[in-house]
C-alpha cells in the first residue's frame, strides 16, 4: 500500500508541474500578427547608365577651396562660444525614432527568470548554512 501511495503522490506532482507549466507557458504568449500582404513588384523602366556614352575630352577638376586666415579664426570663436552647436549646417544619419508604448508584460518576462534563478540560488546555498547534523545526506533518487 505504501508503493502505491507513492505511485499516486508522484503522479499527482507530476501532473501539478505539467499543468502549472502549461498556465505560465499561456500566460506568456504573444499576440500573433496577421501575416503582410505580399506584393508584386514590377519593373517600371530599364536600367539606365549615369555615364554619357561619348568621352569627355577634359576631365573636369574641382576649383581649389581658399580660406583666409580670418574665416578660420571667426569659425573657430563661433564655434567654442557656450552653446554653439558643432553640427549646425549639417544633417545628422540616424532620422529620430519614434517613442514606443510601455508593455507591461516586460515585467513578467523579466521578473519570472530572475525568481527562478533566485530560488536556485537559495536553495543551493541554504544547506551550507546549516550544521552537519541536522542537513544529512542528500537524497536524490526520492521521486
């Protein structure tokens, strides 16, 4: 009688972690989206080449830039004055992002593993605390 009992406790714990793993594993599901609509896409236009098909006799060069002494002083004061904007004049690579809304489900995913790993902790670090004799040998083959 003592082996069934047994039997039907380990079975009814079984069956406590199956279903209690299955209620957090729902909890935790995300929303699915419903899928992109595909489209096709056409060619409008074949492509074209940048270059003229007829040679350039001359290349063209670019004037050389000349600065005055004077307007590389004035940009520099401008530019340590308090304030001065250092990119001013220029634009910046990354467009701003737009703000996302606070999810609150951000909490649980984050709080469940930390509990997890909390209660790992305690119970691997709670024997060394006690004494010798009240510990004992540890079981493992109790289920």
């Amino acid at each position: 009688s003592t082996g069934k009992s047994r039997s039907a406790e380990s079975s009814m714990k079984a069956l406590l972690v199956l279903i209690s793993t299955a209620c957090a594993a729902s909890a935790l599901q995300l929303q699915a989206r419903p899928p992109a609509p595909r489209t096709r896409l056409r060619v409008l236009a074949a492509p074209r080449l940048a270059e003229s098909a007829e040679p350039e006799s001359t290349p063209a060069t670019p004037e050389p830039l000349t600065i005055s002494d004077e307007q590389i002083a004035a940009a520099a004061r401008a530019a340590s004055e308090p304030g001065a904007d250092p990119f001013a004049g220029f634009e910046t690579a990354e467009p701003p992002r737009e703000e996302e809304p606070f999810d609150p489900r951000i909490i649980l995913y984050v709080s469940l593993p930390a509990l997890v790993l909390g209660a790992q902790l305690f119970f691997t670090f709670s024997r060394d605390m006690l004494a010798g004799d009240q510990v004992g040998p540890a079981v493992m083959d109790a289920m």
